[in-house]
C-alpha cells in the first residue's frame, strides 16, 4: 500500500506542477491590459504605467510565474486586480456558497441514482427498468439551465415555495440558507443522477454475471441477498469515479446555475473576473479548481485501493 500511495502522490504533483505552467500560459496570453483597461478611457498613459508597476505585470514572464506559485504555496493569492482585496478572501468568501451547493448536488444525484441503478438492474427488461431507463435517457438530453428555468417557474413564480434566487448568508439560519440552495442543487443533480444510474445500472448487471455471484446464489443466497453481500461494493468501484468527476463538474461547472439564481459563487466570480481582465483571481481560482479535480482523483485511486485489494497488489508491481 506505501508504494502505491507514493505513485499516486507523485503523479499528483507532477500533475499539478504542469497544471499550474499550463494555467500561467494561457492567461497570460489572452490579449488586454489589465491595468489599461481598470483605469478606463479617460486614464492617462502614466497612472496605467503606475498602475502596472504596483500589480507586478512589468516583471518579467518567469518572475510573475514564481512570485504567484510562492505565494500560492504560503496562502497568498495576491491581491484582486478590480476588488483591491486579497484573492483569498474572495474564495473563500465564495466556496462558503458554491462547496455547499456542490456537496448538495452531489448527495441529492448520488441518493437517486444509486437505487435507481439497483433496481433497474434487478428489473431487467421489464416495464418498470424501461421506464426508469428512458427517464434517466431524458434526464441526460435536457440541460441543466433547463431544468433550472423550470423549476423557478414551478416552486417560485407558481407554487412560490422557494425564492427566485439569490442567497441570505450562513447567518441567515442554516435552513434557510440551505432552502435557498435546493433549487440550484436539485438542477444541477437531475442530469448527473441521470448519467450516474445508467453507470449503476450497467456495472450492476456486470457484478450479476461473476462467478462468484452465482456461486453464492448455489449456495442459497436470493438474488437480491448475493446482490448486497457480494455483489454491490464492486459494483460500485466504476461508480467511484463518476462520482469524483462529477463532484469537480459540479463545483467547476455551476457558472450558468449560478448566474441562473443569482447565488455568489465560485463560477460567477470566475465569468466576472474574466470580463474584468482581472487576472490574478481567474488564475488562483482555475488553479484551485484544478486541484481539486487532482485531488479528488487521488482520493478516488485511494478509495479504489481499499474497495479492491488488487490494486494495492498491482501498485507494487
């Protein structure tokens, strides 16, 4: 286990170490000024230049590049170009909106697709996986501002159970922040509960036919008991990742429902800070971002060890 754990941590790194050369390239080649364009058309070419000199875009390519990687390293994000506050604030000011509504989504998806996938599988080619089969197949068709769209007309401006959008605060009251974010965390999860039972569904049916199902079953095990006991924790392992993508779709992807439901999160800072050539905060945020995808990844590859011991043995060889 200790040489498949170093593996997989090297790869994280290196990964990272790339993902930041790569993430550093591409924003700084996206033509504009930042300093140009926060001072407007009525800035004199020396308050642009002071202006530049004060945020650091003089240095050199390599210079900028480490200066933001240590900063990175030791907390400091630098400081927003438009907001003239540390970077780091305004993440975490907006994680505390977009890590709850993803975590949300996520459980929501997770606790329809599961049992959905379970019993399609068990009903096999009968009505009842039929129909659960071509609602999962709508569910992956229809885009989720859709659903989004939908459900504010039904819940908001019909039943008018929940707000239109926007978000109170933690200091609110846990509930009713909580309240605030269903809607958003109900669109985002109907399409990847869609994807993820048909996944449930076919790695199901794939345990199902093993040796050691049917063993189990000659032994007098019901479908359903060899199913619990045998079958469903490998059955789960292809799961495993579609979870982990869909947790960094999820928290990277949520721009458009955010945007939908007016809520202050991380996607909406990111479309924000783009159309304001605020540099810095798009580079710190697609770099966190990207850590998390490598994360959860790792995460995955750890829990794939514990759910199958193979590949601890395969990881030392």
């Amino acid at each position: 286990m200790g040489s498949y754990l170093f593996k997989r941590l090297l790869s994280l790194f290196v990964t990272l170490f790339i993902a930041t050369i790569v993430i550093f390239i591409m924003i700084e080649v996206v033509p504009g000024d930042p300093a140009a364009f926060m001072m407007g058309l009525s800035g004199s070419t020396e308050a642009a230049d002071a202006l530049r000199e004060e945020l650091g875009l003089n240095m050199s390519a390599w210079d900028r590049y480490f200066n933001w990687i240590g900063g990175m390293v030791g907390g400091d994000f630098g400081i927003s170009y438009t907001y003239r506050i540390p970077v780091s604030e305004l993440v975490v000011d907006r994680m505390m909106v977009s890590v709850p509504l993803t975590i949300y989504a996520l459980l929501l998806s997770t606790a329809i697709a599961i049992p959905v996938g379970v019993i399609s599988a068990s009903k096999r080619g009968t009505k009842i996986d039929t129909g659960l089969m071509g609602a999962a197949q709508f569910g992956v068709a229809i885009p989720n501002f859709w659903f989004a769209i939908l459900l504010v007309l039904l819940f908001s401006t019909t039943l008018k159970w929940f707000s239109a959008g926007g978000f109170p605060g933690w200091d609110a009251g846990f509930f009713t922040a909580l309240k605030s974010l269903t809607l958003p965390a109900i669109s985002l999860a109907l399409p990847q509960a869609a994807i993820l039972s048909r996944v449930m569904r076919s790695s199901v049916l794939e345990v199902m036919n093993e040796d050691y199902i049917r063993t189990a079953r000659a032994k007098g095990l019901s479908k359903r008991q060899a199913l619990i006991r045998h079958g469903l924790r490998n059955a789960m392992i292809p799961v495993l990742t579609i979870l982990g993508l869909q947790f960094s779709f999820l928290l990277a992807g949520g721009i458009i429902i955010e945007s939908i439901f007016s809520l202050p999160g991380l996607g909406r800072l990111v479309f924000q800070s783009i159309s304001q050539r605020d540099l810095i905060v798009v580079k710190s945020i697609v770099t966190l971002l990207v850590m998390s995808v490598v994360m959860i990844t790792f995460l995955v590859d750890i829990a794939y060890a514990w759910v199958d011991p193979r590949l601890r043995e395969g990881g030392k060889s």
